[in-house]
C-alpha cells in the first residue's frame, strides 16, 4: 500500500515515515527541503499524487503564518484525489484546534479551520469511501517544542507515529478523531 506524507522533513511526519516502512508500506515523503516531491504542500496537484498513488495521505504540513490554510488546502486536494477511488486521509492538527489560546493565535486559527472543513465534510466523505481520520496531539518533543524546559515530558513521537498507523488498519470501523495529551507532567 502507497503513502503520501507531508511535512515529513522531521519530528512526526518523520517518525510517521519511519513507521509506514517499518510496516511494510511504500511512503513518498514531501517537506520544505527533500523528499520525492520536493514542493510546499500548497502547490501539490492531482498529478503529484498520481505520480506515488497513495491509498493513504497523511496531511502533516505544518501550517505556516503567511499560508494558513495551506492543510485545508491540502485537505480539499486529498478528497478530490479520492473522489474515484477512495482512501484514508490523516489530518494531523493540534490540540489548538480545540482548545486555542492566545499564545500561538494564528497557528489555533489554522488548525480550527483544518477542523471545522473537516468536520464539515467527514461523513459524506465516508460515504463515498474516503475515511478521515482527524488526529489532536498535544505538544510532542519535537520541532516547535524544542525550546521547551519540559521537552523531556512531552509526547514522544515515535510512539505517537506508531499509534497513528494502526488507526489505518482498521476494517469495520475508523477512528474519525482521536485526542492525544501527554502523560507526564510531574
């Protein structure tokens, strides 16, 4: 089976890359700076996605400030690919797209309209075979939280990575959303 993942260049997309090969799939990559389709997630097309025929499109890319809704954008892209065949979509959001607050607004406004379309469209999706799959971490040690003084405590990644790939392996159900927070605060 052929996975896309975006923004993949490090941290989750990375560790999700990772964990796909690991469980035998065939992963194309794309991130700002290598990967087989070496382009900003915004500018992918139909015949990008052809080109790696994916069953699976993990939609990873982080949401930039000046392209905020570059995941929506992404995310209308993987329906219109799916429209024929069906697939999986993973949208990995945040936590902020739930529960905002006013240290990052911008990225909480991105993820809340990464939630809200896809809320909007999810169950008709489902119902012409594309399932989507709307993941909210919490801080993971990686990327943004580097800086952080608890980065020790936070979400590892490579554990998180390997439960996101398990939810593509259901059959007689999907998993539509799904909250993960750490578990370490002490």
């Amino acid at each position: 089976m052929n996975v896309l993942i975006t923004g993949s260049t490090k941290g989750l997309g990375k560790a999700m890359a990772e964990e796909f090969r690991n469980q035998g799939y065939n992963v194309t990559t794309n991130g700002r700076y290598s990967g087989d389709i070496a382009k900003r997630t915004s500018q992918i097309n139909i015949r990008d996605f052809k080109k790696c025929n994916p069953q699976i499109i993990v939609n990873n890319a982080f949401c930039l400030y000046d392209d905020i809704e570059q995941q929506v954008l992404f995310l209308i892209k993987s329906i219109n690919y799916f429209a024929e065949t069906g697939g999986t979509i993973i949208n990995v959001n945040s936590v902020a797209g739930i529960y905002p607050d006013t240290i990052e607004p911008l990225y909480a406004a991105a993820k809340h309209a990464l939630r809200g379309y896809s809320e909007s469209v999810k169950f008709e999706c489902m119902h012409r075979g594309i399932r989507i799959i709307d993941v909210y971490p919490g801080a993971i040690g990686c990327g943004l939280s580097e800086g952080r003084v608890d980065f020790t405590k936070l979400i590892d990644p490579k554990e998180l990575a390997e439960f996101i790939v398990t939810l593509c392996n259901t059959k007689s159900f999907v998993v539509s959303s799904i909250q993960f927070n750490r578990t370490n605060y002490g």
